[in-house]
C-alpha cells in the first residue's frame, strides 16, 4: 500500500506553484506595459486601432492577458483547494475556515470534499 504524501509537502509544492504563477504573472506585466505605452504613443498619433493590432507582434496584449489570468486562477483554486483541506484535516471547522477565506461553509465543503 502507497505511503500517504506528507501535508506539508504538498502545501509547498502548491506555494510554489502560486509564486510561479506570480512570477508569470509579473512578466506578463512588464511586457504588457512596454507594448501598451507604446499602443498609447500609435493612437495619440492618430493610427487605427486595426492598422495597429494587425501589425502588432504575437502574442497580442489580450492573448498574454488571458494565458497569464488563467495560469493564476489555477495555481489560486488549486492552492486554496489544498489549504482548505488540510486546515479541515488539522480539525478547522468548515465554517471557520469559511469566515478565513471570505467563503460559504458549503463552498468550503466543496473545496474538502475535491
């Protein structure tokens, strides 16, 4: 019979995965800042919106928006998904750890029973 993995340990690794996420998240930012200064500076110029997006580079400001949000929702509902479950674990009540993360007990049974 597999030995249970240690809590602790994979309340880690869901950390890390979270700061991943942020650090994507972070890159994400700084290149959507250069390409939208410059977006700013091509419509101050009087340029088309079309004639700007079709020439732009790929991925467009939207597509690293969108890849980026979805990669920090996911480590985010896996990380609260884990912390849920293991403060239920360590004998938190679902309505406490409901009244922690802003939640209803009931979506917090969900997040325990995942």
């Amino acid at each position: 019979m597999p030995k249970a993995e240690d809590p602790h340990v994979i309340m880690e690794r869901s950390v890390d995965e979270l700061l991943e996420a942020l650090d994507g998240l972070m890159t994400a930012r700084k290149a959507i800042g250069r390409r939208a200064t410059k977006l700013k500076r091509q419509l101050a110029s009087g340029k088309s919106l079309v004639d700007i997006v079709a020439s732009e580079e790929q991925p467009l400001i939207v597509q690293v928006l969108r890849e980026s949000n979805a990669n920090l929702v996911s480590a985010f509902s896996r990380f609260q998904r884990i912390e849920a479950q293991l403060l239920y674990r360590e004998g938190m009540s679902m309505e406490r750890i409901g009244r922690m993360f802003g939640l209803s007990r009931q979506r917090v049974a969900d997040l325990v029973r995942t």
